[in-house]
C-alpha cells in the first residue's frame, strides 16, 4: 500500500504550547524534526497529547510543525488529578482516532498513552510503543509521598500496556528491556541522535584540555526547576571540589528553586545558570568549553545531554541511573546521591589531563553508535518490516 494512502496517530503526554494562531511549538524534544521517522514509513500522523496556550508572548520554543503532521491537542490538562476528571473528554478524542487509524504510535511513559493502550486492546487494534524513560522512576523521583505510592502501580500499568504492544521501540539497550519487557519485535534505538558528526571536534576538545588553567569549567544540561536532575546531591558534591571551578548550567525553567538552592549551599560564586540554548551552534560552543560534564540525575531513559557530550569529545562523569552504564565507562559512574563519591571522582578528574584526554577519546569514539544515518537507518528498517505485519 503508497504510504500516502494510509494514516497514523502519535499518542503521548507532552505538553505542546500553542500560540494564538494556532501555530504549535514544544520546550522539549518534540519538534519539527522528529516527525519524519513516522511520516516517511506511515503516511500522514496526527498527534495527540496535551497542550497549553502562550498567547502573543515572544519566546524562543522550537516548532513543532512539520508536513503531513496534524495535531488535536488536549487542552488545559496539567497531569495528575486532570486524567481522572477529564478522562471522559480524553477517551472520546482517543477512540475517534484509534478507530480509523492504520497505526497507532505511543510514546511512554504516558497517562494518556494508558489509556489509548487499552481501547486497542478492547477494539482488537495493534499499537507500537516508544518506551523513552522508565515508568517508575519517572513518579519515584518527580515529586513527593503521593507520587512514590503511585508509583509502583503506575509502573504494573506500564509493564502490562508494553508487553501487549505488537512492537517496541526502547532506547535503551537493557535497561527499560529487563524491567518492561516485550516478547513480539524489539528495537533498541536511542531518540537521541547526533545529526552533525564532524571527527575534527575530538582534536579540538584534547587541545583544550592538554591546555594550561588556573581554572576549570563543569557543567551540564538539565532544566533548573527538576530536582530529579539531582541538583542538591551535586551541589553538596561541589562543596568539597578542592580544584579551582565554575560550574554552568544548561536548561530552561524556573530558576527561583535552583537560586535558593545554591544559595544553601554559598555556591554563588561558582554556579552560572546560561538558561535554555537553542541554537546548535551555542550549544555545540557550550560543551566545547568543558573540562568536565556532569550527569548527576536520579532517574533517566537515555540522556540526550549526555550523548551530545560524547560527540563534543567531553570527559563524563555520571551517574549510574537508566542508561547511562550503557554510555560511559563503568569507572566514571556512581550512585546517585553519593555526592561523596562524585566529589571524589571530580577532584580525582580535574588533576589528571591525560586520563581527560582519555575518557575524551573513548566517549567520542562510543557517540559515533548515535549518528542520524546509522540509528535512522535501523529505525527506518523496523518500521518498514512492523508495518507490513501489523497491516497482515
């Protein structure tokens, strides 16, 4: 069958904003660019999640439009206590969609992804899941009592929709597959790519590090109002850094939580918050002014902040949650809110450039798995083979 001929729908939970146009732009990952691994093998997607208005206001989201994609957005459902209320309001939207579409995409972890997995169940439609992140972790470390006790049955809820998908996509290599497994058609490819591979970046970040400081540059990206990035566990980390040090900090958010935070901790004077990079370039100029990058989260499924580090040549330490043990070497990882044990490491970094210059060489050379050509290419053979037996 021409793909032109047939549709299909993307279901998740991310909040799309909305201007008053009607022009659609995300904060996150979602835009523009991402759409065509669905549209190139599926035909035409709708895409249906959450959404919220930004009026007229200037800012700098990136689109989230691209071609043969539509969207039909739920609006003005923050989470939580939202999905039961209007839960009437979201199955109406989702079973109007499921039931004429040829492919339905989910994208988990996701509330609105539970529920349009179980009208496929009732309806007899197959369904292909995206499993980005861990169901459970993503409510353990999020917020406070509340979430940890709902976080184990949300993640029973997960474990089943996942394994009654017709395919899987994780982007992990073990991790998400051990703890939600699926027994049909697996794929591990990462969401994560890097679209601009340039092998001259790794002699450029070893001549930066070989060169003589009487200061060195930390940093990471993560948004600033997350505690689950594992911001206070850094900062006590950081108090006992014995190196001359600035830490910076990529990521949008409010930051009236972060500045009380690094207050706490008379961190000031070290901590420089950049705020939300959008331009390739700035970023790319950003971690290529690194000595050392720094994962300190909680809970992740693959982190793009650490991929792209990789591909900048940047020395690692992180830690040693999702997927991260199948990034970086297993010496440069620790417990999360070990701070003693990430002091170490940093103190212990920061003194040896060759071992900088050898963690450069080896991320480098393992960020090269996450080219566009070469996880597209596997991602573009999967669904080519799952389309043809979900349609049989």
């Amino acid at each position: 069958m021409n793909s032109c001929s047939m549709s299909a729908i993307f279901i998740n939970d991310h909040p799309f904003l909305v201007d008053d146009e009607g022009n659609v732009f995300t904060s996150g990952t979602l835009d523009s660019s991402v759409w065509s691994r669905f549209t190139d093998n599926f035909g035409e997607l709708t895409v249906i999640a959450r959404s919220r208005l930004i009026g007229k206001l200037e800012h700098s989201h990136r689109s989230a439009q691209a071609q043969r994609v539509m969207f039909d957005l739920c609006i003005d459902i923050r989470g939580g206590y939202d999905y039961i209320k209007r839960r009437k309001y979201i199955e109406a939207k989702l079973l109007h969609y499921i039931a004429k579409s040829d492919f339905i995409i989910i994208r988990m972890p996701s509330s609105i992804g539970l529920i349009a997995s179980r009208i496929c169940v009732k309806l007899g439609k197959k369904y292909i899941v995206e499993l980005v992140g861990s169901p459970f972790d993503s409510l353990w470390y999020y917020g406070g009592v509340i979430t940890k006790i709902i976080a184990p049955f949300n993640s029973i809820k997960h474990r089943k929709a996942v394994g009654n998908a017709s395919a899987v996509v994780y982007v992990t290599k073990s991790y998400l597959q051990d703890r939600y497994p699926n027994l049909n058609y697996c794929l591990n490819a990462s969401n994560v790519v890097i679209e601009d591979f340039d092998e001259s970046v790794l002699d450029q970040h070893i001549e930066f590090l070989t060169r003589a400081k009487t200061s060195s540059v930390l940093g990471m990206i993560g948004n600033i109002e997350l505690p689950y990035k594992g911001y206070k566990y850094l900062f006590r980390a950081l108090v006992d850094v014995i190196h001359p040090f600035e830490f910076h900090i990529v990521g949008g958010g409010d930051p009236k939580w972060i500045r009380s935070l690094i207050k706490q901790y008379n961190l000031g004077d070290k901590i420089v918050l950049r705020g939300r990079i959008n331009s390739r370039e700035e970023m790319y100029a950003f971690l290529d002014s690194l000595d050392l990058y720094i994962q300190p989260s909680m809970t992740e499924g693959l982190p793009r902040g650490v991929i792209e580090a990789m591909a900048r040549g940047c020395p690692i330490v992180a830690s040693n949650v999702g997927g991260i043990p199948e990034l970086i070497d297993e010496r440069k990882i620790y417990r999360p809110k070990d701070n003693h044990h990430l002091t170490n490491l940093i103190n212990e970094h920061l003194n040896d450039a060759n071992e900088l210059v050898h963690m450069s060489k080896q991320n480098f050379g393992r960020s090269k798995e996450y080219t566009f050509e070469n996880i597209n290419d596997r991602r573009y053979k999967f669904f080519n083979e799952i389309k043809d037996k979900i349609k049989n």
